[in-house]
C-alpha cells in the first residue's frame, strides 16, 4: 500500500491575546495509506481540528502552520502556494464539518452547493455531478434522492443534512476526507445512522479517510487506526483493537474505561415519594409539549429523565421548578400540591428544589465573582452575611472540588468544568432536596463529564439529595440512575426502576435508544445494523415525530 | 396564503400607521412653530383687527382638531392646501421642487450605490492588503468632511480654477437631459462623495461580517476562488444590511440635502421647506414634511421587503 498522506514533525501556532504566537501542536506525525481510516481522538482544545485541516494545508485565521512538514502523495503542502493548495482542496482533499446546520451556505439549494466544488474544479460538468451527487444521495439513504437536493439546507432534518455534507465532500471523488466531529451535534439514534452511512460511503469509495472525534466508542466503530492526541501532542497511536485492548498510555487508559461506570439500584423506599408530577400537560403558546405526564422521585434516589431533543424534557423541568406553569396537572412536593408558578411559591418551595442548566457558561454571571454567585442564595434563603458567608461559599467549593481561592475568581477565568462545578455549588447552597439537573455534562469533555457525575454521586451519599437527572445519554443514565423514565414526544413512553427499563421486553422507542448508544467494541456498528435489517433504521432524520415510527 | 404575503401585508399596514403618526406629529409642530402666520404677513401694520381678520380668512380661528381633519381629509384627496404666502395651490408650489429633487436624488444614487459596493466587495475581497486600507483610508477622510466643504471644494476646484462646470445648479422646467446632467453634476459629485463612503464602509462590515462564517470556510476547503467566494457565498447572504444602508442613504439624498442646494442654488424642495418655515407658511411646511416623512416610511418599507425576499428561511419556508 502506498502512503497517501504523510505529516512530520507539525507544529502549529495561533495567536495569543498578547499578540504573540503560541503553539497548540507540537511535533505531531501521521502517516495514512490509501483506503485506511484513522481516528483522531482527544478531548476539546486537544487539537484535533487543526491537525484535520492542516491536512488540507488550512489554517483558521489567527493559525499558521508553523513548522514540519505535510506531504501529499509524496508533494508538499506546507509553503506550497495559495493557487496550487486551491487546486488540491475540494479536489484531491475534501472535509465534512461538525456542524452542517452551519457549514452549509443558507442562500443556496443543498445539491448545487454539493456539486459546486467538482464542476468548479472541472472535474466533471454540471449534469455529471448532479447524477453523482444523487447517486451519493441515495447511497446515504436520504429520502427521494432525485429531488433531494432541490431542497435548502433549513428544509431538512439535522441527520439529513450532516449526510448530504458527506455527499458534499465525496462527490468531487477525492483520495481523502477529513470528518471532523460528523455526528457530534446530533441525537444518538441520528448518530449512529451517520455513523453508519458514512462507514458506508467510505468503504466503496477507494478513499482513505481522517475521523476526528471525542467518543473513542464511536471511532472504533470505524477506524483502522487510533491516534489519541492531548493538549496538541500525539499520545498514543495503534491499530484499533490494540488501543482498546493494551492502551498503554494513562489518558488512553482513562478514555477506554470511562463508559463502564455503572451505579447498583437500589430499592424504592416504602415511604411516599418527595417529589410527583401527576397528569402535566404543558405548552408554549398552542404548541402541546407535554401530555399527561407523571413522575415520582423519592428522598435521596435517582430518576433519569431520557429522550431526543424536542421530547419535553427541559420543559418537564421548567414546569417542576414553576418557570412554565402546566395547563393541567400538578407538581407535588412531600404529598403537598406546589403553586403553578414560582412567582406563587414560598420562598422556602422554592429553596427545596433548585436548578442547574446545561450550559455552564450561559448560566453564571459574568461580572460577579463566584462568591457572589454562591453567596447569593445564601444570602437570600438564610440571610447569612460578611464573613459567614465568606466561610460558607468556601465550605461550599470544597464540597464541589475546588479550591477555597476561587471564590475570587471570575466565571470567565474557569474552565467548562469548574463552571459546572460553581453551578452546582451554587444550587447546594440552597440546602435543596430536589436537584434537577438539565443535561449538566451534556457540554463537557467525557473526563471532566465523569469526574461531575462522580461528584454528583458522591453528594447525594454525603446529603440525600434526590436527582431529576434530564439527559439524552443513556451511559450516564446507567450510571446514576435508580430510576428512568423514556419521553417522546411529550409523553412518557416507558418508566419505572433501571433494571426493568434496561432490561427487555422494551418499548419499541427504548429499545431504539437503548442501541444507539454505542459500545466499546469494534463490532457494535456492524451487530447493531445487522440485528435491525439495516431496514428498520430511521431514514428520515432526528425529528421526534419521525423516530417515533421506528423500528 | 404563502407566509412572505401576509408579512409585507403587515409592513405596509404599519407603513400606513406611521404616516398617520406622522401626519399628527407634524400637525402638532406646526401649531407650537413660535410666531403667527397674520403677523408675519401683515408686518408692520399688524393691527388686531387686521390679524383678527385674516387668522378668520385662513381659518385659523377654527378649533385645531377641526382643522386638523380638513387638513387630513384634503390629502386623501391628493389636496395639500393653499400657501398662506402667496395663495397658489401647495401642489403647484411643490410639484416642480419636488421633481427636482427627485431628479438629484436618482442621479446621485445611480453612481453612488454601484460604486460604493463595488468598491466594499473589492475592499473585502483584497482584505488587509494596500487597496483595502487606501480605501479605508479615503472613505474615513471623506466621512469626515463636511458636505459644504466639500461642495466648495469642488466648486473652487472645478467652477473656478479648471472651469469645466458651472458653479450654480440652474434647472428649469423644460431643460434637455444632458444640460439637466451637466448642470448637477457638481452637486452630484459632492452627494456621492459622501454617501459612497458610508454604505462602502457598511458593506465592507456587512460582507466580512458573513465571512466569519464557518460556510465559507466550507467554501474556501472546496478550493474555489476568492472572488468567487466573496460573490456567489458571502455577499448574497449580507444583502440584508447592505440594503438597508442603501435605503438609509437613498432617504438622505432625499430628504437631508438641503445645505447642498443652498451652496449650488439648487431649486430643491430643502430649500422651499426652510423658505415656507422662515415665512410661516404653514400649510407649504406641512406637506413638505409629510413628503419627506413618506419618502423614508416607503423606503424603509422597501428596504424591509427586499431584507424578507432575500431570506431564504421565508421564501421557501420548510
């Protein structure tokens, strides 16, 4: 086999706040042979994408490629001029971004923005590429691919657009593409119809391929070759099986085993439920989000509340914590009904039951320190004032992990972890005993993702606190939960304790999710697509409305 | 009914509702305008009994609401009213003032607005290179002067040291188009040299606004050419705030040219306005505000339905 794509000794730098050049890769190699697929692996900020695109010899703006060299083909990338690395991009080389929703062009119809780069190449003319393009289509199994393309990039699901960007970068025929992060923003039943589609694509294609990603489950599935990268250096490089079987190096050690983390039930208490939510129907407007919904979450236990984006899960939470009061049904805490409203609850209801978002960053005020932010329900719920509070909000942090000096700190000075971290110390505050935590980890790093569901488990042995754990993962489910209750649609489609949810006969819905949700080992793609006939799969995206016709 | 229909039904229903706000707004500025129409007539032989008599003749004794109402029920009709100053029919006054403002206006625009963009996509396209910051550079300076500045400037440039222009903007009813040409093309020269700069420097933003996007990076990974990037990607999706700027400066050359008339003595509906307010001619001050006031509601309705047109999200909804 010949050496397709050789990188040496790449370093690559980017410019500082300060104004000087920093390095955010330093001395990586790759070598990859034609029709070979390698993995990328690393956590955010690793430098997965830069390395991808320097494949292409690109730089974002604010990066060069500084040193070393990229050899295609045996030619030189690195230095080579602008003219000669246009007519290798989008030609010899194509990329599939994170996000199609972005990456497609909003003005123009998805099959000419497919078909732009091969016929503006001249490699094949217009009606050539628009047959090409529909041939990917259906390959990709996107629905009517003839009149597919006519559509614009906001006309189609999620799933059906990260594929067509698969169409996109295939159809100019290139010796490589570079998939970084392909299935990332999509839902895990969508994921893995991706997933699948680009296996697909790749292997009657005679190309080779880089897949960029930070699920190693997700890129055994696909790749020869495993290379593991941390703070923009190789740390590890084998062949798939290798990597899962001997890794040799402590980060890829801690990245294998991260999904086998798993919580033993326990029983359900005889005493009543804390918490109950009895025939909610909520909506926004006169759109119905949720119908007839009920949950029952006992002192110091788990109930993970599951589903795809638009299930109504975050709209669950709203309605629990009063934010959206529900059209029908109630919220009941310790047997006694609560106010629809917050504006209607005392302050002591709402003290008991308290809140912590998805996006860690959004949800901490920037212009004060996490003082004021911890303090600031200490103050409020229990009136405790100047050094007090000072002694508290440190106690606080040190239940969450952190050191007692960042209660000086500005949210912007935290990483996405630590944020996530005065989030909770924040809603711990409060003395609570209902936490709801909405997809906390959700938009973290799966290491940083573990270490706060470690936490969260270690404060609920430390204080009782009872978790509404709202996620669309069901590893982290497994991990935590006593509980599960499977939404779709706005309906509560299965629940009861984990074992009998994770155990078969399933509903047909958690079954789908249940294996969606990809295992550790090179086969699950291919088992998983074989046990549902390949068939049965949803074709038509990751609307709720559609996956819940499936299998 | 496709959704794009009933939002530019709703625009032009709230363009209607401005006008008619604005109607009253201006109503309200003409009653509290100091002084009095039969003073300012009459002079020095302002006696009460001759004020008294002419405020009757023009009506003026009647109670505001009612007035207010002819007034509005007159320009339902195409009727502006009498000038209080020489009692010919406002149309009259304004309809040839009105014409040669237009006429200014188009002309100033037809070579401003192709020019300005083209040179905004030509600064986007060789971005941070000598012919970007030369542009920049050149538009700041001419931002920055002021239009009488610059319309002296040219008249001493053009008018008296090379004489290739006349110095005065004299139109009259009946002139050939190519004498109409020559004899604004100073005042045009001075209106484009300071819109130009303006919407170049809002499309330069608007363009390099839309080249952040992470579409044309996907663009520039297909290896396609860079004016071809900037045309075909960025530009057809930074429409909507070039238009606007566009629009912005159109009801300028419209609307805000009246120091430009007076250095040419250009006959302009600007000037009429401040001649009818400096005589208190009410009813000349009037229509010519609701003139201006509907020249920037159309334009800015305009401007809102080429913004939705170029939506792709409501032209072709899912």
């Amino acid at each position: 086999m010949s050496l397709l794509l050789e990188i040496r000794d790449l370093h690559v730098e980017a410019l500082g706040e300060d104004g000087r050049w920093h390095e955010i890769v330093g001395g990586v190699s790759v070598t990859l042979e034609r029709s070979r697929v390698l993995g990328l692996i690393g956590e955010s900020g690793a430098g997965k994408s830069t390395l991808g695109l320097a494949a292409l010899g690109y730089a974002r703006r604010g990066v060069r490629l500084a040193r070393g060299s990229i050899r295609l083909d045996g030619e030189e990338l690195l230095g080579a001029p602008y003219e000669r690395l246009r007519e290798i991009r989008g030609r010899r080389v194509t990329y599939v971004a994170q996000s199609a929703a972005a990456a497609f062009n909003p003005a123009f119809r998805i099959e000419d923005q497919c078909i732009e780069a091969a016929v503006a190449h001249g490699l094949m003319d217009e009606a050539e590429a628009r047959a090409e393009a529909r041939r990917l289509f259906a390959k990709l199994r996107l629905p009517d691919p003839e009149t597919f393309g006519r559509r614009y990039p906001h006309q189609v699901s999620g799933g059906q657009l990260q594929r067509a960007m698969t169409v996109m970068a295939l159809v100019p025929r290139p010796d490589l593409v570079v998939f970084d992060e392909p299935t990332t923003a999509l839902d895990v039943t969508t994921q893995i119809e991706v997933l699948a589609a680009i296996k697909t694509a790749i292997e009657g294609e005679d190309l080779a391929a880089i897949y960029i990603t930070h699920d190693l489950a997700l890129v055994v599935q696909i790749a020869h070759r495993i290379l593991v990268l941390k703070d923009g250096r190789a740390v590890e490089e084998g062949e798939t099986s290798e990597i899962l079987e001997r890794p040799r190096q402590p980060y890829t050690r801690a990245l294998v085993h991260l999904r086998r983390r798993f919580r033993p039930e326990r029983p359900r208490p005889a005493e009543p439920p804390l918490l109950e939510v009895r025939g909610v129907e909520a909506a926004y407007g006169a759109v119905r989000v949720l119908e007839d919904v009920d949950l029952a979450l006992w002192r110091g236990r788990t109930v993970a509340v599951v589903g795809e984006s638009g299930s109504g899960k975050t709209t669950l939470a709203r309605v629990v914590t009063g934010l959206l009061p529900p059209r029908r049904g109630e919220v009941r805490l310790d047997g006694r009904p609560l106010q629809p409203s917050y504006r209607r609850r005392s302050r002591d209801d709402l003290r008991r039951i308290q809140l912590v978002y998805q996006m860690p960053d959004v949800a901490l005020n920037p212009r004060q320190t996490v003082e004021e932010i911890v303090g600031r329900p200490l103050t409020f719920y229990f009136d405790v004032r100047g050094t007090a509070r000072r002694r508290r909000v440190e106690e606080l942090l040190d239940a969450v992990e952190l050191p007692a000096s960042f209660a000086d700190r500005y949210p912007a000075e935290l990483s996405g972890g630590q944020k996530q971290r005065v989030a909770i110390a924040r809603a711990l505050a409060a003395e609570p005993e209902v936490m709801i935590c909405d997809e906390v980890t959700s938009a973290l790093d799966v290491q940083v993702a573990d270490a706060v569901l470690a936490l969260l488990l270690e404060l609920q042995a430390r204080t009782g606190i009872a978790y509404l754990y709202i996620t669309h993962d069901l590893a982290t489910v497994k991990a935590i939960a006593d509980e599960i209750v499977v939404m779709l649609r706005g309906r509560v489609v299965e629940s009861g304790p984990k074992s009998e949810v994770l155990a078969p006969p399933h509903h047909p819905y958690t079954e789908l999710l249940l294996s969606s949700v990809p295992e550790m080992e090179t086969g699950w793609l291919d088992r998983i697509l074989r046990r549902r006939g390949h068939r049965a799969a949803p074709v038509a995206g990751n609307a709720p409305a559609e996956a819940g016709r499936m299998p | 009914m496709h959704p794009i229909v009933a939002l530019i039904a709703r625009r032009l229903a709230l363009g209607v509702l401005s006008l008619w706000a604005v109607s009253l707004l201006i109503f309200a500025g003409t009653e509290i305008l100091p002084g009095d129409v039969a003073e300012a007539m009459l002079g020095q032989s302002a006696t009460p009994e001759a004020v008294a008599a002419i405020r009757r003749e023009l009506g003026l004794d009647r109670p505001a609401w009612e007035r207010y109402l002819d007034w509005l029920a007159g320009m339902l009709r195409g009727d502006l009213g009498t000038s209080y100053a020489n009692r010919m029919p406002v149309v009259a006054l304004v309809g040839d003032r009105l014409a040669n403002t237009l006429f200014l206006a188009s002309v100033a625009a037809a070579v401003a607005v192709p020019l300005a963009i083209l040179l905004g996509i030509v600064a986007v396209r060789w971005r941070e290179t000598p012919v970007d910051r030369l542009l920049s550079a050149m538009t700041l300076s001419a931002i920055s002067m002021p239009e009488f500045f610059v319309g002296y400037a040219l008249i001493f440039l053009f008018a008296v040291t090379w004489p290739l222009a006349s110095p005065i903007a004299a139109v009259h009813p009946g002139m050939a188009l190519p004498d109409r040409l020559a004899a604004v093309a100073l005042p045009v020269v001075t209106l484009a040299f300071v819109t130009v700069a303006h919407m170049m420097r809002m499309t330069r933003a608007a363009i390099l606004n839309v080249m952040e996007s992470p579409y044309i990076e996907t663009a520039e990974l297909k290896g396609l050419a860079r004016t071809r990037i900037v045309l075909r990607h960025a530009l057809p999706n930074a429409l909507s705030p070039i238009i606007n700027v566009v629009v912005i400066n159109l009801a300028y050359l419209v609307v805000g040219v009246v120091v430009v008339e007076v250095v040419f003595v250009y006959p302009g509906l600007g000037q009429l306005m401040v001649d009818a307010v400096a005589k208190r001619d009410v009813p000349l001050v009037q229509a010519c505000g609701m003139i201006f006031a509907a020249t920037y509601v159309l334009l800015n309705l305009t401007a809102d339905v080429l913004a939705i047109l170029t939506n792709p999200r409501l032209r072709h909804p899912r």
